[in-house]
C-alpha cells in the first residue's frame, strides 16, 4: 500500500513538471514572436516617417516665394534737364510708377535734378532700359539686388508662433482666479502684442521694398557755352588776348589816378638831373 501511494505521488509530481516546462516553452515562443514582430514593424514605420519629414520639407522650401529688393543709381550728364525729365516721367507712367522724390539744384554753370522713382518689381528692367536709351554715358550706374526671403520667411514664422501665443494668454486672463493673475496675463499680453506689432511693421517694411522697386536718377546739364572739360587751344588764346587788353586798360585807368604824383617825380627827376650836368661841368 505504501509502495503504491509513493509510486502514485512520483507519477503526479512527474505530470505537473512536465506540464511547467510546456507553459515555460509556450511562454518563451509567445515572448519571441512578439519582439520579432514589434521590431520587424517598428524599424520600417520609423524610415517611413523619416522619408515622409523629407518629403515635407522638400515641398515646403520650393513653394516658399523668392523676395528680392532692387535698387538703382544711375547718373548722367544730357542737354536738356527739362527735356529729360518729361522722358523719365512719361516712362515712369508707362509702367505705372511713381515719383517719390524731385530736388532740383542750381551753380555757376550746372542745373542738375535729382529722382526718385519708386516701380513696381517686373517693370523695373524696362524703366531702366528706356532711360538707357537715351543717355550716351553714365557717370554712374549700379544695380543692387538684396535677397530678404530667409527674413522674410522667419518674421512669418515667428508672428505666427507671437499670435498663437497670445491666444492661449487671453484664454488663460478668461479662466483668471483674482486681480493678481489677471494684471500679470495681461502684462504678458501687452509684452507679446508690442512684439507682434513690431514684426507686422518690419513684415510691412520688406513687403513694400519687394513690391516696389526704387531707382535714384541724377541727371544735369551746363548752362555755359564752353564747358569746363571741353576747352580748345583756340578758345584759351582768345581768353589771354582778351584778359591781356583788359589788364592794358586797368593800367592806364590806374596811371590817371595818379597822375598828380608823376608830375613831381618829373619835376624832381629833371632838376636832379640838371645838377648831376653842372657838377661834372666844373
């Protein structure tokens, strides 16, 4: 009897060993699975998402519009600063621009008049061709072009991020407990909105330049026959004979003043004379 519950207590302790080491391996292929499938997937949704940042990135820098500002100065010299500037001013209308600025200035022998023209930015190249075109020399001629667009794209960037800022401040001053809460949201508000406000103007500012190109013009013409730069051999002989004859006539005017004094030096010079005979007489 013994012996048989002992052989009885053998063979169920041996089942439910073996029925551990099954659960154990169930376990351990169940565990295996799942870590083979969370990396198995897991691996490529990251290179996905990675492939798909580029993707959005890429489209986002050739959608973002190129902003160029232009400016130019050009200065030259024309016959007839009138003249010229019925020209400029009718081109200047042509391509529907306008004049900000026109200071005329007067020497000597020069009228000169200074423009500054503000056009819009795609009709800037056939403004300055037009009064190309009718000058034969310039004194001056530069061509700047200044790319804002990084600038630009950063205040967008940032005035959006200010404003979505400011919203969730004037919901928190909504949900505002007391008076403290309430004057240090709307300290911060007011911080905030003096900042939005500052890159609106800027944001303005580059917008106006980008629109509107500008173009210094200087234009002059002398008003003297012989100009500075262009004398003859011919023309400086004709000024000496002229200066010679006028110093001739300063001289003798200056003679007259002092004819009185002459006189005596001649009187005194022949008696002196007259003496200096006798001596050498004797």
């Amino acid at each position: 009897m013994i012996l048989n519950k002992i052989i009885k207590i053998g063979l169920l302790l041996g089942l439910l060993v073996l029925i551990a080491c099954n659960k154990s391996k169930e376990l351990r292929g169940i565990n295996g699975i799942v870590g083979e499938t969370s990396y198995s997937i897991s691996e490529p949704t990251m290179d996905a998402e990675i492939l798909y940042e580029d993707d959005i990135e890429r489209d986002k820098k050739e959608a973002i519009q190129q902003r160029i500002i232009k400016t130019s100065y050009l200065t030259f010299e024309t016959e007839s600063v009138d003249a010229m500037f019925k020209n400029i001013q009718s081109q200047v209308k042509k391509h529907k621009g306008f004049i900000q600025n026109d200071e005329t200035s007067k020497s000597y022998n020069t009228i000169r008049r200074s423009l500054v023209i503000r056009i819009p930015t795609q009709n800037f190249q056939p403004v300055i061709d037009s009064i190309a075109n009718t000058v034969k020399t310039f004194d001056n001629k530069k061509i700047s072009l200044q790319d804002v667009t990084e600038e630009f794209v950063d205040l967008e960037a940032r005035l959006k991020a200010k404003k979505a800022l400011e919203t969730r401040y004037l919901q928190l001053l909504g949900k505002a407990k007391n008076v403290k809460e309430m004057l240090e949201i709307e300290r911060e508000v007011a911080k905030i909105r003096e900042e939005i406000e500052a890159k609106q103007g800027r944001l303005k500012y580059l917008t106006n330049k980008v629109s509107l190109s500008t173009i210094h013009v200087e234009f002059y013409e002398y008003t003297s026959v012989v100009k500075p730069k262009s004398r003859t051999y011919i023309s400086q002989v004709v000024k000496a004979l002229k200066g010679g004859f006028s110093s001739l006539g300063n001289f003798v005017l200056g003679m007259l003043y002092i004819w009185p004094f002459l006189i005596i030096i001649g009187i005194l010079g022949y008696y002196i004379r007259k003496r200096i005979k006798k001596r050498r007489k004797k």
